[in-house]
C-alpha cells in the first residue's frame, strides 16, 4: 500500500518542521562521515599493498640468505666431520664401508643427529598432508615463495605430518638419539669423576714421593704442623652463630644453639676481659662471703650453704678461637676484651674495635647496657669521678670491695633494686669494721617507685636497721671535692660529705650498632625494635636488656631482669636455628635485702598503679635462705624460668580466716597485686617463693576478679 504525497515531482516540497530537519541533517552528516572513514581506509589499503609489493624483493633476497647460510652449516667440512679420528671413542662414532681406502667413514654423533633430525623433517615436508590439517605450502604458495624457502620452514615446523609409517621411523630416531646422549652423559660423568679422584691421590701421593721425609725426620715434621697450627689467626674470619656481647643472654643463646644444633660453631664476642657469668651475686651472695679471697675465686654460698662460682662454665668448656673453624663437632668460643664497632648487615661482616672482620650466618646482639651517671657528677670534674663507681662489673665488684676496706665513708645514689641491695651489703659489712654507708635518693622510701607506700616505708626501715642511713627525698644538686673528701649538696639545703660514691641510677642500653645496623630504636622505651620472634632485621636478632619487644598482655616494653635476659636469649637461639617462636614469656625479677627478707615480682610492676595487698605472719621457712633450699639454686629463675600453672581455681567464698598483719607488726609475707582496668597486670609475692607459676598464670588469663582475697588464697600464703 503507497503512501500519498502532498507534492509531486518539479514543485517545492513542502518544508519540514524545525525538529526534523535538525534530525535530517545529522543523519546526512552521519552518512557522509562514514563515506570519509571508507574513502580512508581504501587509500591506507592501497598504501599497505603497495609497500608490501615493493618490500617483497628485498624479503625473497633475506630468506634466500636464511636457506643458503643454512644449507652452508649442514654441508660437512674437510677435515672436520669427515676426517677419522685416531681413537674415537666407541659410542660417539658412526661410520660405513665406503670411506677412502676401504676404511670406515667417521662422523660426530652431534653430525649424525642433527642430519637424522633434517632427514625427518625433509620427509615430512614432502609427504602428504595429514587429514584435518591445512598445510603451510598453501599460504607459501599463495604467498608466491620459493620452494626451497617453503621446505626449510617446513622444516623447521614442528609435528609429524605424513603417514604412520613415517611417525614410526622418527619415533624410532628420536628414541635412539636420546639413548646416545644419556650414555655419552653418563659415561662423561663418570670419567670426570675418576680422573678428578685420580688426581687428588696423585696429589698426595706424588708429594709423600717427592719429598720422601727420612724415618728421623718426624719431629721435624710434628714441629712444622705445630708451627702451622701456631700460625692461625687468634680471631676466625668466619662464624656461622655471632654473639655480641659476653652476659647472660649471649651464654643462653649459644647453650640453646649448640642444644638444637650439635655440631654449631658459636663464637662470642665480649668487651668485658672475663668468660661469661651471672650478674645477680655481684650486689647479693658475695658480699656475704667469709672467704678473705673471694674477690679472686669469685665463689661464694648460697642462702642454703651451697657453693659455687659466679661463671656459667669453667674455661674448659669453651674452645680456643682461633681452632673454632678446625674443631670437627663445633662448640662455644668467647673471644674477650673485644668490642664490635661496625656491621654490614648487607655483606654479613662485623667489624671489631682492632680493624678485624669477622663474616657470618646468623647474628645475635646481646650487648645489654651501661650504668647511668648523674649529670651533675658527668660536671664535676675528674676529681669527682677518680672516686666513682659504676656498679655492674667484676672489676667494679672487686674495687668497691677493697675501697670499703680502706675508706671510712661511702654514699650510694639510687634507691632501686641495686641501691637498696648495695646499701644492705655494705651495711651489714660496715657493722663490724666501722664503716659509714649513706643512701639518698628522691623517693619517700627504698623501691619507691615499685612497691606501694607502706611496703616501701617497711622496707626503708629494714636498710636502716642493717646499719644504712637512709636519706629519702634527696636530689643532689652538686658534687665537689672539699679538702681530702667529697662534698655533695643537695637541693633543700642539705649537705652530705663522703669519700666515695656509688651510683646505681638506672641502665642505658647499648646502641653503638644501631646506626651501621640500620636498626629501629624505640624512641620512648630504648634498645632495639624486634618483632615477637626476636629479630630486628634478616638473620640479626637482639635479646637481653637491648631488646624493646612487644608483650600481648602488656604491650611494648624492654626489661633488665636476669630472668628475662635467660629466656630472652634462650629463644633467639632457637629461633636463629630454625625454631620461629614467639616471645610471649612474662619474666620474673627478684630481690635479697639479706638472707631473711626478699621478694620475688612478675608483670607491670608499678607504684603509680592501684595496688591490693593481703598479708599474712611469715614463719622460719620464709626466708631467701629457705628458697634456695628447696630450689637447690640461689638463682632462682633458673628453676621456674618458664613455668606456667595449668589449671586455677579461684572459689567464690572460704571459710578460712585471713590473718592480716596488724598495725605496728611486721609484713611477714603476702601478696600484692597490681591492676589496671580492674585487671591484675603485675604481681609482688613478698616472702614467698616457688610460687611464680601460679602468678604467670593469672597475669596471662588477663581476668577481672571480685575478691582478690580469693586469689590470694592460690598463693597458700596462711599455710604454716
């Protein structure tokens, strides 16, 4: 059916609206923007086709230089393929009967294989087309390619066209080509082996002929070796375990390294002259020696009678350095009075003090710290600090015991757990040789800053009644000299003269490495960053007092307790031999006034937090002394170092009676707990011992508890 128009053709047509005439022209742009995109690619076409024809020429040249450098390679060389050898060996030779003089044509099994391989592919470029399989002569055909050219792609193609017979026949070539170049592999291998043990013999056996040493010569022979052995360098150029440091956390680690790894070659790398040796009895057991030469045997006994000396291991127990590399099983060598300055942690190479360097595998830092000074001593000039300790050495040890022995007066600045341990060594000491010992610090009382007010103001009178005065609340302001003795003057007004000062103000931890290292330093707590497994870097780890690590329960923090550089150091050791643990140990710290008053604490321990304390009468088996009776061991974190309690349980009500210390008597033993948001985050265990387990315990289950009377009860503090 038409459609009716309104115009007939030779008149005007009639206009169209506004809106269809703007869409009729932009369908007519439309139109001829597709005319111009076709016009285009026809010109670009053309283009293409014409620089392909004129391309084509120097393509054909190119490919015929292709087959003819080929064909050049395959043709075999006077001399060379052809040649006979003088004595080929049997299975790398291939021949026939129609070689010049009658004899057999020789030719390289690699010649035989390559021509095998061309063969294959000729015969398959020739024969016919597999079904289902376009061949490649059709494009080169279409393509005007010469024949030649088309067969060498062919073969260079890969599959096996043709029928089955020839899929056999290269079947059949490629099997035996394979099995010629395993045996020629194998039997090479071989004959290597045996010429280079053949000649490692010859070595030693044309030497022992060449010089044939006369039967009389032995102890020539034995002197020479001597001599050699003589000649190793005291330091070893390579350690696979470095230690950096000589105390306690660097012998854990090399006693836990060489217990997973019998065979470990350890070396340890100490500043300090002595072999490694427990820090503890240095404020502690040996001040209470007998023994007129304890400074030299360094032994002293125990609260429960037994003797025993302050290093961890005899010097037999460590090897030379210098035989470290020769010593077939390994073992533990210390290397004393060295200090490492530099380390490349990139080339694995530590520098020491003396310019020698030292390569190695794994790496641990144990450099612990150094003892703080007061600023106002740093200024008083060398007077001042020619009569100065340091406390934290044997040295240090050994020269504050012979200047008790010849001064009349000695002052110790610092009111913490070394303070008050000096303060009552030295009292009890003063008592019988007339001796003045001072102690002044800026707290209200002794341990002020970690046991609560009236447990310090307790302890404050226990130093006092050894013999100390105690002198709370005192800064110093200045330190001078003031004709023969020392004048310090404080900032109420006080002053003190004295002929000697000790200094127990705290630890600054070691960080020379840091910088050569490229270690992270904790800005607000010190030492080296590590992660929960110990380790600052790649095969670098840190343990002991230079550690800042993080604790789940208690969050970042670095600690200087004898128990913690033992575990601390036990772990990295395992660690760098492969164990990867975490470091989740709450480690204890403890403290002797003496053999009959001492505590033993875990976690937070703090005297700015709130704190609850239930106390209960001691008896005779409360004592220090007692402790180390049943443990076997003054140092007590040797037997509960990582001891946890199972199970806890912590009953609602008791019938029993708690016996509180009434006012004006004694804090005989108790517990006090410390808490933070409700939650026991540390805990003081006052005169009772063997009991640390069970506090680890409660520390880590992080639990709120009503009634810490309850708890308390866990401790059995009301037994007799």
């Amino acid at each position: 059916m038409g459609v009716e128009r309104s115009w007939r053709p030779g008149k005007e047509p009639p206009r169209l609206p506004s809106g269809a005439r703007e869409l009729r022209h932009r369908a007519d742009g439309r139109t001829e923007q597709r005319r111009a995109a076709r016009r285009k690619s026809s010109r670009m076409a053309q283009t293409s086709r014409a620089r392909r024809e004129k391309e084509r020429p120097r393509l054909r040249a190119r490919r015929a230089g292709v087959l003819e450098r080929r064909r050049a390679r395959m043709r075999p060389r006077a001399g060379d393929a052809c040649a006979e050898p003088a004595d080929p060996p049997p299975f790398l030779w291939r021949g026939n009967g129609s070689g010049a003089g009658g004899g057999r044509r020789w030719q390289p099994l690699t010649a035989v294989m390559f021509r095998c391989r061309a063969a294959a592919r000729l015969v398959r470029a020739l024969g016919p087309r597999s079904r289902g399989r376009a061949g490649a002569g059709n494009l080169f055909q279409r393509w005007k390619i010469p024949l030649e050219v088309q067969l060498s792609r062919q073969m260079a193609s890969s599959g096996v066209p043709g029928g089955k017979s020839n899929s056999a026949v290269l079947a059949l070539l490629v099997g035996l080509t394979t099995l010629g170049g395993g045996a020629y592999v194998y039997r090479t291998l071989k004959e290597d082996r045996e010429r280079y043990n053949e000649r490692v013999a010859g070595m030693g056996l044309g030497h022992q002929q060449d010089t044939k040493p006369p039967a009389d010569a032995a102890s020539q022979s034995t002197a020479a070796a001597e001599a050699e052995t003589g000649t190793r360098s005291e330091c070893p150029s390579h350690a696979p375990y470095l230690l950096i440091g000589g105390g306690t956390a660097a012998f854990a680690a090399a006693r836990s390294i060489r217990a997973r790894d019998p065979g470990a070659r350890v070396l340890i790398v100490s500043e300090d002259p002595e072999l490694p040796y427990m820090r503890p009895p240095l404020s502690k057991e040996l001040w209470f020696s007998e023994d007129p030469e304890v400074t030299k045997t360094l032994r002293f006994k125990q609260w429960n009678g037994k003797e025993r000396s302050i290093y961890f291991q005899p010097a037999s127990f460590y090897v030379p350095a210098c035989d470290l590399p020769y010593i077939e099983n390994g073992g533990v060598a210390v290397l004393s009075g060295r200090k490492v300055v530099h380390m490349d942690v990139r080339g694995n190479v530590a520098k020491l003090d003396d310019g020698t360097q030292i390569s190695y595998d794994k790496c641990l830092i144990a450099t612990g710290g150094s003892p703080r000074n007061l600023p106002v001593i740093e200024r008083a000039g060398k007077e001042v600090l020619q009569r100065l300790t340091l406390f934290r050495k044997i040295d240090d040890f050994r020269s504050l015991e012979k200047i008790s022995r010849e001064v009349k007066s000695i002052t110790i600045i610092g009111g913490g757990f070394l303070g008050s341990e000096l303060a009552c060594a030295l009292g009890r000491k003063a008592q019988s040789k007339g001796l003045e010992v001072i102690q002044m610090f800026p707290e209200n009382g002794n341990m002020g800053k970690v046991l609560p007010e009236y447990l310090s103001n307790w302890t404050t009178s226990k130093v006092r009644r050894e013999g100390v005065n105690v002198m709370p609340n005192a800064v110093v302001k200045s330190v001078s000299v003031s004709g023969n003795r020392l004048l310090i003057k404080l900032k109420d007004g006080r002053k003190v003269e004295t002929d000697h000062i000790v200094a127990a103000v705290g630890l600054e931890p070691s960080m020379e490495l840091a910088k050569s290292a490229g270690l992270e330093v904790d800005s607000d707590f010190g030492g080296f960053r590590v992660n929960a497994e110990l380790q600052a870097r790649s095969n670098i780890w840190v343990a002991g007092d230079a550690a800042c690590f993080y604790d789940i329960k208690l969050g970042r923090r670095r600690v200087e307790h004898h128990d913690h550089a033992v575990v601390s150091g036990r772990l990295a050791g395992e660690n760098m031999t492969g164990a990867a643990k975490p470091y989740w140990h709450q480690s204890m710290f403890w403290s002797d006034l003496g053999p009959d008053v001492g505590y033993e604490a875990i976690g937070l321990v703090d005297s700015s937090l709130p704190t609850v304390g239930v106390f209960a009468k001691a008896t005779a088996k409360d004592t220090p002394k007692s402790a180390t009776e049943q443990s076997g061991t003054g140092i007590r974190s040797e037997s509960e170092t990582e001891t946890e309690a199972s199970e806890l349980k912590v009953s609602a009500a008791s019938p029993s009676t708690l016996q509180v210390p009434q006012q004006g008597e004694d804090y005989g033993k108790g517990v006090v707990f410390y808490l933070r948001d409700k939650v026991v985050v540390g805990i003081v265990l006052w005169n009772i011992f063997n009991r640390m387990p069970i506090a680890r315990k409660i520390i880590k289950d992080g639990e709120e508890h009503a009634d810490l009377n309850e708890v308390a009860k866990l401790f059995n503090i009301h037994e007799d």
